[in-house]
C-alpha cells in the first residue's frame, strides 16, 4: 500500500510528552509537501521520510491509515513520530495535550526552534 496522499504527522523529540502537528501530503513520484517539503520512499511497509529544510531522517512503518517509528537528527536529537491518514475517525487530540505544543525544542524537520 502506497503512502500517497494527505496525512497528519504528530511528532515528539528528546522524550518529551510534547508533540507537535503538521499536515503532509505524499506524491506518488517519491515528494512530500506540507509546511515544509521532502522525500519519501517505502518499500515493504516501512517508511524512510527525510525534510529538505531540515536535518531529521523518520522511519518506521505504515499499515493501512496509520504508522509510526522513529526520528533522529543523528546529531543526538532522537524522536518518535505517529501517523495518520486524513479522514481517519477515532483519533482525538485532547485540548490540554495540544497546549503542549508550545513546549517543543525542535521543529518537524528537525531544526532547533
């Protein structure tokens, strides 16, 4: 199953209960846009994603409308990372756990914020 289209990609670094939001679309030809732009390929059901704004490399993999795996700036900032097909129902983000957001060290590309 192919990745391509619009996703929510909910990402956490450095072990903190803070995660941060961004909307991803998948191209077919191996792109990825959103708040920031990249590459993808997959392969078996694992995702290898990297940023080209950003050094962090996420992998993991994707069954049907979800995933999720690991990140790392292998500079020593390691995260981990869920996603999720848009239109996807049975996914709540509580109001208290998104005002955590602001809590964030690093962006989703990886660069220190």
């Amino acid at each position: 199953m192919s990745v391509s289209g619009d996703w929510t990609l909910l990402y956490s670094w450095n072990g903190s209960p803070a995660y941060g939001s961004s909307a991803i679309s998948f191209n077919a030809n191996g792109t990825f846009g959103g708040q920031f732009s990249g590459q993808w390929v997959q392969q078996d059901g694992t995702l290898l994603l990297h940023y080209d704004t950003g050094p962090a490399i996420y992998g993991g993999t994707v069954d049907g409308d979800a995933g999720s795996g690991a990140s790392s700036t292998f500079e020593g900032v390691n995260g981990f990372w869920v996603l999720v097909k848009e239109g996807v129902t049975g996914l709540a983000i509580r109001e208290a756990d998104s005002a955590r957001v602001l809590q964030h060290s690093h962006d989703v590309a990886g660069n220190k914020l």
